[in-house]
C-alpha cells in the first residue's frame, strides 16, 4: 500500500491507475490525512496467461505448419 499526496495523485493520474490495475492499493492523503483509497476493481474474467489451453490441447506437433493433403491437389 502507497501513500500519495492528492496533488500528486492529480498529477501523476495515469501512472497511478496503471499501477492500481495491477493490484497495488493507494492511499490519497490532503494535509496528512487519509481521504481515500484507490485500489483495483475485482474483475470476473479470469486473466489469459500464456499456454493456459496446453493441459487440454496438448504439445504442438511438428508438422503443423505443413500443408493438408487434402488441398495439394488444388494447387
């Protein structure tokens, strides 16, 4: 948890809500005292990751980038 001072929360808006979207929690001070908080919103889609489908597809097999046989005769 960060604490910032309102001015530069005003003044640094797009830095902070870039970082709060990524899960740290601000807290916005005026004069020394705690005014608010910023934090990120729970979100109910679960966030891709990279290989996230690779227990139900399996490996990738060598030959995927080759042509199909059933459209050589096409070409």
């Amino acid at each position: 948890m960060k604490t910032i001072a309102s001015y530069e929360a005003k003044s640094k808006f797009s830095e902070i809500l870039r970082e709060a979207a990524a899960g740290e929690i601000f807290v916005i001070t005026r004069n020394g005292q705690r005014m608010a908080e910023l934090r990120p919103c729970p979100t109910s889609v679960p966030q891709r990751k990279r290989g996230m489908m690779k227990k139900a597809f399996g490996p990738v097999p060598p030959d995927f980038n080759e042509p199909l046989n059933d459209f050589t005769e096409y070409q």
